[in-house]
C-alpha cells in the first residue's frame, strides 16, 4: 500500500508548497473571520491530497501514517484549522480503507471519493454523551435495504462544506449505548440544521456548530465491523497522531517566529547573546520532545498496522492504548507550553494581533487541544486500564 | 465456573440484557458491557479465580461471550497459561 519513499517525500513535498503558498496567507482571515479555509482544501483537491491513504488500486496516493502525520504538520504550521481538517478529513478516510475495504460499496466509494476528491467529516460527539465517543443515544433504523439515522450532534467540524459524513449511532433502536456502529451518510442523503454557533477562542475555521442531522441510505453504508473494534485499531490512534502532527505544526511555526525575532536582537548587537536566547533554547526543548513523541508514536502504528492480521492485532493490545493516549495528553499540554514559552520570548510583538511576531491565533488555536476529548476523560480511562496492564 | 463468570458478570458487567438468558457464545459488548465494565469484570475475575490475565489476553475478543472468557480462565489455570 505504502508507495517507496521518494513518492511519499513528493507528496510531503506538495502539501508543504501548498500550505507555504496557499494556507499561510490566508490564515489570518480565516481565524479572525471564522471562515472555512476553502481555498487551502481547493487546492488540497487540485494535488490530489484527500485520497492520500486512499490504496493506488483505488486511486489514492498510498501513503501510510508517518506521511498523513507530516501532511497534517505541515497544514497546522500554516494555518491550525486547515491541518485540524486535514486531520479529521484523513481520520475518517482511514476508518473506510481500513475497515470497508472488502465490501464493494466502499471500495466504490473509495473510488469516487479519489476521483471527485471528497471531503468527509464526522459526527461522533452527540448531546447527551459529549466526547465520550463510545456511547450513542440515537440509533440507526433499519427498513429491509435501507436505513434512516437522525443525531443531534454538539459538534461537526466543516459540517456545511463536507461532502458526506461518518456518523456514530447505536446498532438498533434495542441496542445498549455502546453498541455501536459507523455510518457514512452522503450529501445527497442528508440535511443538516444548524442548532448552534461557532464563535470561539481559537480554530475558528474549522466551522464547528451543532447541528440536527437527518440522514437515509442503504445498508451498505454502515461499516459491517463493530464501532468498538473501529475505535481502538484506528480512530482512536489516528485521532491523537494527527491531531498531535496538527499541533506539532502550530508549535514548530511559534517556534519559527520567535527563532526569528531573537535572530533579529543578536543582529543588533553582535558579540552578546540576548537575554531571549535562553528561553528559545528552552522551547526548542520541547518541540524536540514533542517532534520525537510524534514521530515515534506514527512509526510505531505504521509499523503495527503492517504487522496486524487478524489474530494478532497489537493495535488492540492495552499497552499501546496507553501510549496513544499518553501521546494526546502530552501533545496537547506541550503545544500550549511551546506557544506561550514563545509569546514570552517575542513579548508584545507577540500579543499584538499584526505582526510578524503575532501569536494569538497559535495559543488560541492551542487552547483548545486539551479540550477536544478532555484529557481528565482520557487520563480517567488510562487510570482504569492501567488496574489490568501487566507489562511494566 | 461459567456459574461464577455469570454472578461476576451480574455484579459488574451493566449488561442491558439480563445475564441468564445470555447464552454462552452471547455477546456480551453487544449485549451492553463498556469497555470501561469489562476492566472492571476482568478484576473481579482475577480476584474469584486467583490469576491474573497477561497483556496478551487483554482484548475485546477474549471478553466478548461467557465461552471465550472460561477459555481463557481454563488456559490459565491449567498451567498451560
Ligand atoms: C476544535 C474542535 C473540533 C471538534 N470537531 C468535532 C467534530 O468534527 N465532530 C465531533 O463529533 N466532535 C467534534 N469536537 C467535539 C469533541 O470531540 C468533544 O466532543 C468535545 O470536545 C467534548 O466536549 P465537552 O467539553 O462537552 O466534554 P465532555 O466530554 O462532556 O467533558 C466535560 C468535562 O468533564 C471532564 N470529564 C469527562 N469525563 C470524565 C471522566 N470520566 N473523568 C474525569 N473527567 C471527565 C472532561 O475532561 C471535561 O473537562 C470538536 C471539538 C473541538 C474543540
């Protein structure tokens, strides 16, 4: 599936021009607008980037996890909504090929989603359950060959500009509240009312109200695996990868700016070091323990998701349940410590919003990473599975 | 022994279904138990038949029905664990 590793560094290669040349200027505005970075997915489209994990039998680019995390870094350096979209967008892509991919429907709609270079989002957070995404309180309605499947979600990112939606929901109206199954609802199936706003401290053009969704389809459209399996072997993991690679982005960019400015103090006086220096020292500290949390943590599930078959899935393995999680607790605190430690050191260039220094976007951008699945949620659930973790 | 996974199961499974009438190949995930109950169901077993689960049995698919988790305990207990 993985393409050799010339064509992956081509394709990392093309998201970066494309996040230098097109995300990055127009930033600013899509932050203080709250506005979808429409030209940035446009132009995601036009190099092909949203069929990236998508096999090259199917017309994908058949990348792996260690290129989407480098994609998704190099949006968030840009612009934190546009790698947050990018996130989520491959997130969903990876739920199909990794878990539809057997099923004619889906490797159909894996074409077409090449093809027509489809945006997919996702409704997993529902009023009622908030970011505890393996309970549902609505349920799929199954009628013979077709399905009809309502949800009040709290939350869907790019809700009004996504082509289609995967949807969580009970299996049936009798099932339990964590029996779960995945659906992917398509825009011609599907309305949307808007039931809240989207004016927030920071990732504002991820465009991310409520919404009531009311959706109808054929059964195929419902992944034939249980929710629980597709959570633990790849949204979970890709969840707090690429979100992590997001963030990783946002740091490496408040890191660059600040590098820039003390740069900029040294130049005027040669021969002393400033006073700054030493708190950029401390930074890149932290963005290399962060780099190296990342980039370890999307080795080591490329290198797992290769391995798997279906006996022995490591994915599944509590151990590395633990280590992903801990990778989303410590991601999201190291990218708000990085961008405030860089606001510190640049001091009110940084907190004016029009300069070259500015960092409000980034720290507002950052505040919210501790939030998206609280992290007293995710330590909550290590906490419970470290009662039963053996290896030590 | 599938008397006693059954009484654990009552005590801390939170099935949505009552436990007698679960057959032994039930699903149990499908039958309610959480992710976050099942941990609680894998201590309380430990705790009943005195061992303790390896890493390498700690997955949805070794506490997902009555059969698969006396599997499991009788593997363990009979030293071939
Ligand atoms: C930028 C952004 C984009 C998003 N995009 C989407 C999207 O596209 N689709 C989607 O479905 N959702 C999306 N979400 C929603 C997200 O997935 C969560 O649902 C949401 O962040 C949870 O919100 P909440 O604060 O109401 O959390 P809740 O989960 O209700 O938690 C509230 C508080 O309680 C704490 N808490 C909860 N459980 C425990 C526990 N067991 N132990 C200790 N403390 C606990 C939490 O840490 C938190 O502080 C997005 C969120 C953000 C910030």
């Amino acid at each position: 599936m993985e393409q050799g590793a010339n064509a992956a560094s081509d394709v990392i290669a093309r998201a970066r021009k494309v996040a230098r040349e097109v995300a990055a200027p127009a930033a600013a505005e899509v932050d203080r607008e709250a506005r979808f970075p429409k030209e940035a997915i446009e132009a995601q489209r036009k190099e092909r980037l949203l069929g990236a994990f998508v096999p090259t039998e199917l017309g994908g680019l058949g990348c792996g996890m260690t290129t989407l995390a480098a994609i998704c870094e190099a949006f968030g350096s840009a612009c934190g909504a546009t790698g947050l979209i990018t996130a989520m967008h491959h997130i969903q892509v990876a739920c199909i090929v990794r878990h539809g991919g057997d099923s004619p429907y889906f490797r159909k709609y894996l074409q077409e989603l090449c093809d027509k270079q489809l945006l997919i989002a996702s409704a997993t957070s529902e009023v009622g359950t908030g970011g505890d995404i393996r309970s549902s309180v609505t349920a799929v309605e199954r009628d013979g060959a077709s399905f009809v499947l309502n949800k009040d979600a709290t939350t869907i990112s790019y809700g009004e500009y996504a082509d289609d939606i995967l949807v969580t929901s009970r299996r049936a109206p009798d099932a339990p509240p964590s029996d779960q199954v995945l659906t992917l609802v398509r825009k011609a199936d599907y309305t949307l009312t808007k039931t809240t706003t989207w004016d927030t401290l920071g990732m504002r053009g991820t465009c991310s109200p409520g919404f009531r969704l009311e959706s109808k389809g054929s059964v195929d459209q419902i992944l034939p695996l249980p929710f629980g399996d597709i959570a633990s072997r790849t949204m979970v993991p890709f969840s707090h990868i690429l979100w992590a690679a997001c963030w990783l982005g946002i740091a490496t960019d408040a890191v660059s700016r600040a590098r820039h400015f003390v740069r900029t103090e040294a130049r005027k006086k040669p021969g002393t070091v400033p006073p700054t220096a030493i708190r950029l020292a401390e930074v890149i500290n932290l963005l290399q323990l962060m780099r190296n949390n990342v980039h370890d943590a999307a080795s080591e599930c490329e290198s797992l998701m290769k391995k798997a078959d279906g006996a022995t899935d490591e994915l599944l393995s509590i151990g590395f349940a633990i280590k992903i999680n801990n990778l989303k607790i410590a991601s999201s605190q190291l990218v708000q410590q990085i961008v405030q430690g860089c606001l510190g050191i640049v001091g009110i260039q940084g907190y004016k919003n029009d300069t070259r220094y500015s960092m409000g976007r980034h720290l507002r951008d950052a505040l919210s990473a501790s939030l998206m699945i609280g992290n007293d949620r995710i330590y909550a659930r290590n906490a419970s599975l470290l009662l039963v973790h053996k290896d030590d | 022994m599938k008397d006693k996974i059954r009484e654990i199961l009552r005590q801390h499974g939170r099935l949505s279904k009552d436990v007698d009438t679960l057959p032994d190949d039930g699903d149990l995930y499908e039958a309610g138990m959480t992710s976050h109950a099942s941990v609680n169901v894998m201590l309380a077993l430990e705790g009943q038949f005195d061992i303790e689960f390896p890493d390498r049995m700690l997955k949805r698919s070794v506490f997902q029905s009555i059969a698969s988790i006396s599997a499991a305990i009788e593997e363990l207990t009979s030293g071939g664990g």
